[in-house]
C-alpha cells in the first residue's frame, strides 16, 4: 500500500479579510454612459462579452471577452462600450484589499484570460448565480468562491495582496 500525507498546518497567506462587497452585473444597451469616478476600495472587471475600452487616470486601453481590469483603490477609472459589439461585465468591489505586481504600486492591473478562461468563466457564473438567486447562505457561499477566484488571479498573474490602509484622499473626495 502506498500512502502519502501532505499536513497543511501552515497559515496561508491569504489569511486576511478579503471582503466582497458586492456584484454588479453590466451589459451597455445604449440607456447609459461611464463618467470618470473612483472608489474608496478595489474594484475588478471581468468582461464577459462584447468590445470597448476602459480608461484609468490618463490611460485608454481596448478590453474584449475574457478581459480582466484590477483598479486598485482611489483611481480615476470608466468604461466605454464599443457600439457594434456592445460590453458586457461583471464588477466585484473588494474592501481593504490592494494589488500590487512584483512589489511595484500600480493604479490598475490588466490581465486576460482568452486562453485560461474555464476556472474564470466558472466563478463568475457562479457568482452570479448565487448573487441573483439569494439562497440561504449565498453571501457565504459568495466569499468563499470570490476567495477562490482570487486564488486563481494569484497563481495566473503572480501578484501580491495586500491589506489596504490607506485613506481616502480629501482632494478627491471633495471633487
């Protein structure tokens, strides 16, 4: 008989609060339009269909099915739809959880999942899901998949999480 034990004794790294705060689902039929603004806390997009470009601060970049924007907290972002293929995404807002790659402060990351998309397209459903049907439990059940999702981020783009401390910005606020 072969038998092989693997203990998992050791905290994980991730044992910090990741709070979802919430999950907005998207899709651009012509009754709205993004204005610049920005959050107090983390926000990630996950298009899950259609075109269009996404701005953070100064910067424009084109975002197609499969695409994923991390804005960390405090940072000029909005989103445009493209009008021939219009956008469809879901939101998570994460509470005291910033992003960081290689130990370098970034006001967004961007990532896409066109070739590794089954896990992603998976938590997501399934957050949905959850979200819409609000079963018994289903804000559990939403933090333990958003955690998942997270640890899927982690692993694909090899970034760094932390616990988010700073404050929000009075200039910003008062504008």
């Amino acid at each position: 008989m072969s038998n092989n034990r693997i203990d998992i004794s050791k905290k994980s790294d991730l044992d910090f609060p990741m709070n979802l705060l919430y999950i907005t689902y998207s899709k651009y039929e012509g009754d709205w339009n993004s204005l610049m603004h920005f959050h107090p806390f983390t926000e990630i997009f996950y298009v899950i269909g259609g075109k269009g470009k996404f701005a953070v601060e100064n910067e424009s970049f084109n975002v197609k099915k499969d695409d994923m924007i991390i804005v960390n907290p405090n940072i000029y972002h909005h989103e445009d739809s493209s009008g021939d293929d219009p956008l469809e995404y879901v939101v998570l807002g994460v509470d005291e959880l910033t992003f960081d790659l290689n130990g370098e402060d970034h006001l967004f990351l961007y990532q896409s999942f066109d070739k590794n998309n089954d896990d992603m397209e998976y938590y997501i459903s399934r957050l949905l899901m959850e979200s819409e049907r609000k079963e018994f439990g289903y804000e559990t059940v939403c933090q333990k998949l958003f955690e998942l999702f997270m640890l899927k981020i982690i692993r694909q783009m090899k970034v760094n999480l932390s616990k988010d401390n700073t404050q929000l910005p009075a200039k910003r606020e008062i504008r």
